[in-house]
C-alpha cells in the first residue's frame, strides 16, 4: 500500500513537471515546427504529438538529460517524417 502511494506521488510531480514543461516549450517547439513546415494547423499537429511522444517516453520510466534538446530532436523526427 505505502509503496503504491509513493508510486502515485511520483507520478504527480513527474505530470507536473511535465506541465511545467510544456508551458516553457510549447511556444519555441510550435515556431520550430511552424518554421519547417510553414503551414500553422500543421506546425500546431506536430507540436503536439511532439509533446505526447515525449510525454509516452517519460512517463514509461526512461529518462531524458536534456529535456529541451529532446523535445527538437523528437520534432525534428516529426518533420522529417
């Protein structure tokens, strides 16, 4: 039980600094995104999977030592995609 409520507590602070995060980068990964792709809707799409895939990589236990640098690279992918 005790470790289970440690479990959900780390959680918590890993969804919030994530929402933190995403408050920090949103608006440079979007005008990267915009910047390559030229296209608002389609910068906006790519943004946000960005954001979910990196999220999906957190959140499975893995870690990341440069978060920001993470997040263009995954975008990067994206486009290129």
């Amino acid at each position: 039980m005790r470790q289970m409520l440690q479990d959900q507590t780390n959680m918590q602070k890993l969804e919030n600094g994530f929402l933190e995060a995403y408050e920090k980068y949103a608006d440079a990964i979007f005008r990267y995104c915009y910047f390559r792709v030229f296209e608002r809707e389609q910068a906006r799409d790519v943004m946000q999977e960005t954001f979910m895939k990196t999220w999906e990589y957190i959140s499975s236990g893995k870690s990341v030592d440069n978060l920001r640098a993470f997040l263009y690279k995954v975008a990067n992918n994206m486009i290129i995609d």
